[in-house]
C-alpha cells in the first residue's frame, strides 16, 4: 500500500509570514497540532506546531527551567503569550521538514514517524505539497486492507 492511497489531501497550510495568532486559531479550529508552511507554489518550506508556539514562553535556559537557582514565575512567563502570537510563522516554525512521496509504501511512512516520533507528516511530490499523511491514516488503511479478513 503506497502513501497517496491512505494521505489526506485538502490540506490547510500557512505562510511563513502569517502571525502565529492565524496558524493557532487554524490548528485550533481543525483540532491539530501542526501546519505545512508553503510558499504562494504551494512549494513546502517549513511545519509549525502547536509546541513551537509554546516554546518561545520559556527563557533559553535549557534544562534550568525547574531548579531553584534559576528559578523563573511560570505566571509571568503565561504573559508573554499575546506577545508570542503576535511573532511571524517563519521565526518559529521548522524549516526543511522531513517528507514522504505519494507513491512511497505507508510502511516506510511510519516507520520515519517512529523514528521522529511523529504522528503526521507533509507529503510532498517534487517540493510541491500534495497532502498529509498520519499515523491513523496508515492504520486504517492496514485495517481496511488486511485486518478485514477475518
């Protein structure tokens, strides 16, 4: 089974110069986590997720987040989420994402989603986004095709 027989297409996408506001209020509205970002050719150039925006609440403190000499007031840090979505798509989002082609097999698929620990991925078909492919859509179309015979 290859990835174009299971990827869902009629994707919604941002631009890199979209505010991050529109790429939350998108993933809020579709219930996701994260967006293909594409040029106006629909050429691929980056994915921002819901995790991108909330990184940027936290000081670059790596792993000093949680001890008590650097300690930081998550409250005051909750209140620079307006300044936050107010930020454009391209300085948060991740540039050249990894990718699946459509005639790629799904397997081959998940397996790089369980390599990344990734539940979707862009598919793309010569830089061109042609669709989105999840850890659900491969499942169930294994299911269809193989867990039906029974």
């Amino acid at each position: 089974m290859l990835v174009h027989e299971v990827m869902s297409t009629g994707i919604v996408t941002v631009q890199k110069t979209d505010t991050i506001r529109s790429a939350v209020m998108k993933m809020m509205h579709r219930h996701c986590g994260s967006l293909p970002v594409v040029e106006a050719d629909n050429r691929l150039v980056g994915v921002v997720t819901l995790r991108d925006v909330l990184i940027q609440l936290y000081p670059n403190y790596g792993d000093y987040i949680h001890d008590n000499v650097h300690s930081r007031s998550f409250v005051e840090m909750e209140d620079g989420y307006p300044e936050v979505l107010g930020g454009k798509v391209e300085n948060i989002m991740s540039k050249n994402p990894m990718t699946v082609a459509p005639h790629d097999p799904i397997l081959e698929a998940a397996s790089y989603m369980g390599l990344k620990n990734f539940r979707r991925m862009p598919v793309v078909d010569k830089g061109t986004l042609v669709g989105i492919v999840s850890i659900s859509d491969i499942n169930r179309g294994l299911f269809i095709e193989k867990g039906m015979q029974r």
